[in-house]
C-alpha cells in the first residue's frame, strides 16, 4: 500500500502590508480582521515580525483562534539569535524565544526559520554546535526547525550531513538573489519562492504556477525536487513529507495571488 502524502500548506509573509488593503482584502476591511480573512484564503503564513523581536503569549493564543483547523504559522527565528559571529554562544537569546509563549500556536505552530544573515560562511563545527542546541519539544509539542543559508560556503556536504543528522530542514529559496538549496533532510520542506513579477496578475505565469504545484506534490509524495539546482549530496530514501511552501520578496502586492493560484492548483 502506497505511503500517505504530506500535507501542503501554502501561504505568504506576513498578513499586514498597506498594498494588500482593496486587492487581497476587500475594500474597507478593518485591519483587525485581516488575519481572519487571510486565514480563509491560504493555508499558512511565515512571519516575520518574530525575527524583529519576541511576540507575547497573547498575540500567539490570538493568532491561533483567528485562524481555521489545519492552518500554519511558521516563525522566523529571532535576529539575537542568528545574527552573530559564533551562534554555537545562541542559547541563552534561544531561551529567551523559547519563552515567549510560541506554544500557544497549539497544533498551528508549524517550523521555525532560522534565517541566517547573507555575509554569514559556513563552520561546520558552529553550525552543527547551532543546530545541536535548537530543542525538539517544548511544552508537549514537537518543534520542527529549518535553517536559511545565504552564503555560496554552505554548498558543501558536510551542511547536508549535519542538518539530516540533526532532522534540521535546509529552506530552498527560489527565484531570488540567493544561493539555492535543494537537499531534503527533514520530514518536512520548506520553500521560499520570491520570484513574483507585476507582469502577471497572479504573481507568476501558469507554467510558472504549474511547475510549483506539481513540485509540491512530488515532495509531499517523497520525490526530490526537480528543474532547480542539483543536490549537494546523495538523497536519502524516498519519504513522504509535509511541505510549507510561502511566497515571498518578489513582487509583494501579488503575492497572496500567486500563492492562492497555487491553491488552487493542489
């Protein structure tokens, strides 16, 4: 009997930015009941404001009752954290996060992004310190952690050794300015798309849309990824994930289309 797909989740960055207001939601909307409406729409978020600074238990139990079942907020992970020399000395700005309050998200609390800054090289030992000190539980749930790299360093296959040791996913970021990533080492993938043009009503064209639904569904499925860049290292088995897929950067006004687009394709 074939194995049971991962779930896709679909969605954008955020959910407040001044453009959306009379394109994405409708004319006149109050900007408290956005998240509702987005909520509606898509089928996940990344946001970003956790990078910026520590949210509230409030604001996370918030978010988790203006949104529906199955929804997903995936966290970018604090800048005390990640942007410093050695981030194998993280843990105590790592607690502070951890203490905010995220577990509130209850079962819509989906990866954590650790976004690395663009100047940082790959250390094997600093990452793999790093990645050993993110926790695998808090509070009864079990966090899922993926990890950004912008640096051409980390195209090497001792990366991919320690993020599949660690169960740490390796974002793919697409359609951008950085380095592409395209080894599966987690359970789950996670992808940043950020190649939205105004050229197109939806962000991207059709064959464009195509391709990432069916991309998705060949992760979800336990296939590789295919018509990017090769991987770094060799695959491991063939395991059905869930998959979180947001549309970023690019073109931001069309990007609740595009990811809607996608939808609707899967």
């Amino acid at each position: 009997m074939p194995a049971t797909p991962g779930r896709i989740h679909v969605g954008i960055g955020g959910w407040t930015f001044p453009p959306w207001r009379g394109v994405f939601y409708p004319k006149g909307m109050p900007h408290k009941d956005e998240l509702a409406h987005a909520g509606r729409q898509l089928t996940g978020i990344e946001v970003n404001g956790t990078y910026y600074r520590l949210q509230s238990p409030d604001s996370f139990a918030r978010w988790h009752d203006e949104t529906p079942e199955g929804f997903v907020f995936a966290l970018k992970g604090s800048r005390f954290v990640t942007n410093r020399r050695v981030l194998a000395e993280a843990g105590p700005s790592l607690e502070k996060f951890f203490a905010s309050g995220l577990t509130a998200l209850k079962a819509k609390l989906g990866p954590i992004n650790w976004q690395l800054a663009a100047t940082k090289q790959f250390d094997a030992a600093d990452i793999d310190a790093f990645l050993g000190l993110l926790p695998k539980a808090l509070d009864g749930l079990t966090l899922r952690h993926a990890i950004e790299a912008r640096h051409e360093s980390f195209r090497h296959p001792d990366f991919v050794a320690i993020a599949r040791r660690h169960g740490v996913a390796i974002v793919t970021a697409a359609d951008g300015e950085y380095p592409q990533f395209t080894d599966l080492t987690a359970p789950f993938a996670y992808l940043r798309i950020m190649g939205t043009t105004a050229d197109h009503p939806e962000g991207y064209d059709a064959a464009a849309l195509d391709a990432w639904a069916a991309r998705a569904r060949r992760l979800a499925a336990g296939q590789g990824l295919d018509g990017l860049a090769a991987p770094v290292a060799e695959p491991g088995p063939p395991t059905p994930r869930d998959v979180f897929l947001f549309v970023i950067s690019g073109e931001k006004e069309r990007n609740p289309a595009a990811a809607m687009a996608l939808i609707s394709r899967l």
